[in-house]
C-alpha cells in the first residue's frame, strides 16, 4: 500500500479520520470481535452525511459489499467498499448505543457508548451535532429473521478481518470503537479491544 499511516482506535473510544477523494481507509479488526460504528460527513460540516437509509434504497440491500458506493442523504457518493475479508454482514438497522440505553439495562447513567463518542470527537473537530444519525455498524452480527426480527449474536470475523474503504468525496469519517458490555455485540466478552486503522493511497 503507498503513503500508509497507521493508528489506533482505542477500546470504547471514538476518533476522526481525515480523508481527500481517492484517499484509502482500512479498518483492522484486530481482535476479531469488535464492532465499529462507522459515520462519514462531507467535508466542511455535518449536514451531509453517510445515511444508511438512503443506501438501502439506492442498493436494495441490507447488507453491503465490495464494489458498492455508499451515498449520503442528499444521494451523493461519499464512500466505496474497495475490500473486505470479513464475512460482511455489516449492519444497517440498529441505532448507535446511547447512555439511556445502558441505564436501562441497568448499568448506570455514565456508561461510555457510541453516540457520546460521535458528539465528543466531532466536538474535538469544532462541530456540534444534535440527532445522531445511523451508523453503519462494521463487523456487528444482527441478522434478520422471517423478514422481521431482529437477533443479536457474536461477530463471526475472525482477527484480523478488515474492511477497505476509498473516499469518492473528501470527508470526515468518525469511527465508534463500540464499548457494548450488554449484549453478545463485541464478541460476548463485556471487553472492547482496540482497532486498527491504516490510511493509504490504494495497491502499490
């Protein structure tokens, strides 16, 4: 790969990543039982961004896969799955876990969840958002039943599965190493593991 920079994406933490057009991201899933939420906003604010919704209708799928442009609210292009080892039934449905949705499950008020992550790194990029749009879970196993329910079970990548995406519109992509400690989301450990992520410029 040419001009790759690596970093981390701490265990239950978020971060942003910079990306020009034709700018490569490689998400690692180290351990093989993380779930990343994913967000992509167009460069220079937040009121276009990836909508999961509009790539279900412009898609007709639940699930993605290598080849397809993931578009953004007002239909533009904004990401394309260039590569992806994992099995790649990345979800599209479920919304980003929220600190009222730990309390619920009765383990408190503070718990670290994706949507405070989301707020706080874009917070870091001196942008304030209000709604949380959905994310696009990378790596979460939540298959869908008789065309209706919903199952949540353990991730079935294995370590070192990744998913390589190429920018087709310069953006912000936000990144939600997922902190889930309820349900069988992150492997059914109740232990968030830390993500690599390689930035580069494609194949050499």
């Amino acid at each position: 790969m040419q001009n790759e920079t690596r970093l981390i994406l701490e265990a239950a933490q978020g971060r942003a990543v910079t990306l020009r057009r034709g700018r490569h991201l490689r998400i690692v899933n180290t351990r093989g039982t993380q779930v990343v939420d994913t967000w992509a906003f167009a460069a220079g604010g937040i009121g276009e961004y990836l909508s999961l919704e509009h790539c279900r209708e412009v898609l007709q799928t639940l699930y993605y896969a290598v080849g397809d442009s993931l578009v953004t609210n007002v239909q533009r292009p904004i990401l394309k799955i260039v590569a992806d080892t994992s099995p790649g039934t990345h979800d599209t449905l479920i919304a980003a876990c929220n600190s009222r949705m730990y309390a619920l499950a009765g383990h408190g008020k503070d718990h670290a969840n994706c949507s405070d992550n989301l707020r706080r790194t874009l917070a870091g990029e001196g942008l304030e958002i209000g709604h949380v749009p959905a994310p696009w879970n990378l790596f979460m196993n939540a298959p869908v039943h008789d065309g209706r329910r919903i199952e949540f079970v353990r991730p079935t990548c294995k370590a070192g599965d990744y998913v390589d995406l190429r920018a087709e519109m310069d953006c912000l992509v936000v990144l939600s190493a997922c902190p889930d400690d309820v349900y069988p989301t992150n492997g059914g450990s109740g232990a968030p593991s830390d993500v690599e992520l390689v930035l580069h410029d494609g194949a050499a």
